[in-house]
C-alpha cells in the first residue's frame, strides 16, 4: 500500500518495483527482487533496506558555507507539529513508494526540539502516535530509534561524558523519551552514537572518567529499556572523530573493547557505517569482519566517502566492488544480528529534483542486491572458497591442529621448529583473490 496522506509531496511517481537490468525505466530497481533467494533467504529477509528520517526529510543540503538548497513543502508551516504532521506523510509516502519495510530516526527528526524537556516530551508523544497510526495502515516497522544528543549546544562539551552534572542528567532525559518512543513504536533496536562523546584536548580531559560516565548511562538505558519489554538490541555506531577530535567509539575493535570491559556486550552489537570505517583508516570490509568475529554485527548505515574529501560526506553507496567484498564477509559470517541495511546518505547539494531522492535510494539498493548476487556466485562457482581455506590447511591436522587447540607448549612449539626443515614461501595470490571479485562482478 502506497500512503500519500491527504496529499501527494512526491507526484507522478509511483510504486518502485522490480523490472530487472535490462529495462530503461530510472524509476524501476534492475537487481533487488525482493523474493529472490540468496543463500536460502530473501533479499528482503538479507536487508531489511531502511529510510533515514534525518537525511531523507530534513536534511536540505546545508553546508558551512551555505544554507540548504532544496525546498521541502512539509516545512513551510510556521506550526513545528504541523511540520511533523506534513514531515511524516511525505516519509510515509516516500518510504511506501519505495517498497521499503523500515525506517530509523532521531527523535528531534520527527519534531523540531523546544525549548524545554517537558514540552519535547508532549510533542514526542503527539507525533509518536500519529507515527504509529502511518505505521498500521502501512505495515512500515520501525528498525531503530535514536536520541540526537549532540546538535544542541548544551551538549558542546559531550554528553554523558559531559563535564557538567546537570547536561548528563539532561541526556539522560533526552534518552529515556527516545527509547519510550522506540519502544511504543515497535522498534526493534535502540542505537547509540557518541556524537560528542569524546575530546577536543586531553589538557582538559579525564579520559577514565569520562568513559566511566559513558558506560554508566549505556548501562541505565539498558535496565530500563528492559525493564519496559524491551527485547531488542542496542548498537554502538563506531566513528572516530568528526565532531569531536577524538571519539570513545573510534572503531569496531575500540567500541568491542569498551562493551567488553563495561560488561555490555551481551546486549549492545555494533551498528557499522561504511565512511565512518574509511575515517577511521580502515575498509568497510574490515569493520564487518571485526564486529562479526566478535559476533556483534548488528546493522550496518549504507554510505560512501569520497577519496577526495577528508570528512564524512554521507554519499549514497555506488561502488560495487567495496560492497561486493562486504557481501562476501556477510554471506560467511551469517549475516546481520537483529539489524538492516540503513541509508544514512544523502543526495547532493545540487540534487533539487523531488526524484532525486528515489534515484539515490534505488541505485543504492541495486548496488547491495548486485553485490550480494555477486558475492554469492563467488563462493559457489569459484575457487575463492577452497583458496582461502588451503592458505591455513598447515592447521587442519598434524601439529598445526594441536597449536590452535592448545594442546602445544612454548617448549614443544620450540622442537618442532628446530626439527623441521626450514619453512618454503607460500604465496597470498592476493591478486588471484581480486581478479576473481572482478571475473564475476
């Protein structure tokens, strides 16, 4: 069912089905069947696609040097909840074209923030069940909610990490009407991302405090959402700077570390933002297989980077040879732990059609889909499998075997180095590995 509300913001366009590669219609997906099985599961069941409220309906193509360029008719209302009313029929709309089973959001996404807690908490709740409404007449889920806790100014110094008593207890207020909100929407999971959780100089800092404070709240929310029925899982959203110079969740294996240590692992996963990893130094690739060895790979938020450009430019994902090798790490490692495939991207400064946002969001889709078809003819048709296997086949019997069961000591590890001949060169036939990714893309 398509919801267009008492009006259509998006006019003349119509349901985005599947028409496949050979079609001319721009408005059509070329790869993503929605029943097609991969592996034995859906496309649909593989990612659960989700639209960003923030970028999608609020985003308007601002940047440092200038304000936003493109136009949204649900804002011209002086009325902030007549803008959410409009906001949300146009997602609704939006989100129901696109054949989309979720969204996520932030809470001040849905409504503008006021000037006090109190009045936040009556138009949160207001706007929360006219959501609710768009979401039973459509059969639109909810994949996670969030608390923005880091535009304000109050929350220049962070938030739970905040120096300050009074701007932690206002997170946490912040917080707690956000997984209500969450939770009376049916949500299936609850995310953190530390905005500003972290430093812009030690000089000021105390760094073990500060991360004290952090798992402290992580800790509260967790109790409490539990404590409401709850069942879902919270994600860690790893970034390392940007706002801050220095952010507590850096990266897959830095975010592992502090659940682990703060003894919040058992609940929280990670939820992996592609150009976050390449701010981080690292590979998409590499920040799924971190989280998916530790078994904490929740959900991932779709998007590029530029090599060209030192920040997070939240570009839609196009690339299908960096999302082919994620679909490989997804495919082996069992896929997504309660999470989806989220779109936190955004059409370009100068992309001021109203289509412009379903192609950006049909060319990302057909990536994934492509990547995954890609991903799962490489480990049935090739060799990628039985080569990466026979690199460690020295560990599947013999000594080897007993080292990785422990069953060596230092002293035995010792003897069999002097006693055997000297070890040969094997090669990594990296480049056998690409041109395989190549041969069937």
């Amino acid at each position: 069912m398509i919801l267009t509300g008492d009006k259509e913001f998006y006019k003349g366009i119509g349901a985005i089905t599947f028409e496949g590669k050979e079609s001319d219609n721009p408005l059509s997906f070329k790869y993503y069947d929605p029943e097609r099985k991969v592996m034995g599961k859906t496309m649909r069941e593989h990612f659960k696609f989700a639209v960003a409220y923030w970028h999608s309906f609020c985003g308007q193509g601002g940047d440092p040097f200038g304000p936003g360029t493109q136009i949204f008719p649900w804002d011209k209302s002086s009325d902030p909840m007549k803008r959410a009313y409009d906001k949300a029929d146009a997602a609704f709309e939006f989100i129901t074209k696109m054949g989309f089973d979720y969204f996520c959001f932030h809470d001040v996404d849905l409504v503008d923030e006021s000037e006090s807690l109190s009045k936040n908490e009556k138009q949160l709740h207001e706007i929360g069940n006219y959501i609710a409404l768009k979401q039973k007449d459509s059969n639109v889920k909810l994949l996670w909610g969030t608390a923005n806790c880091f535009s304000n100014p109050v929350y220049m110094n962070g938030a739970a990490t905040n120096p300050d008593f009074k701007v932690v207890a206002r997170a946490g207020a912040q917080i707690k009407m956000a997984l209500d909100l969450t939770i009376s929407l049916g949500g299936e999971n609850y995310v953190f991302w530390g905005g500003r959780e972290g430093y812009m100089s030690l000089l000021n800092t105390d760094m073990s405090r500060e991360l004290d404070h952090m798992g402290q709240m992580l800790s509260m929310a967790r109790d409490y959402a539990r404590a409401q029925g709850f069942n879902g899982s919270f994600f860690i959203e790893p970034k390392p700077m940007e706002p801050m110079k220095h952010q507590y969740d850096f990266d897959a294996a830095t975010a592992i570390g502090f659940l682990r240590e703060y003894k919040l692992d058992s609940d929280f996963k990670l939820n992996i933002e592609v150009n976050h990893a390449t701010l981080a130094q690292h590979s998409f690739e590499h920040e799924l297989t971190v989280a998916a060895n530790a078994e904490m790979l929740g959900s991932i938020d779709a998007n590029r980077g530029d090599n060209q450009n030192g920040w997070d430019t939240d570009q839609f994902p196009v690339n299908l040879y960096e999302v082919t090798e994620a679909m490989l790490v997804l495919l082996q490692t069992g896929g997504l732990k309660g999470g989806g495939v989220n779109f936190d991207a955004k059409i370009r400064r100068n992309s001021t059609d109203f289509d412009d946002i379903f192609h950006a969001h049909i060319g990302g889709v057909d990536t994934f889909a492509r990547a995954l078809i890609t991903a799962e003819k490489i480990l049935i048709s090739s060799e990628y499998s039985s080569l990466r296997k026979n690199r460690y086949a020295s560990f599947d019997t013999g000594n080897g075997n007993q080292f990785e069961k422990g069953s060596l000591t230092l002293e035995a590890l010792s003897k069999i180095a002097f006693n055997d001949s000297p070890p040969k060169r094997t090669s990594g036939k990296q480049e056998l590995f690409e041109n395989i990714i190549n041969q069937f893309i």
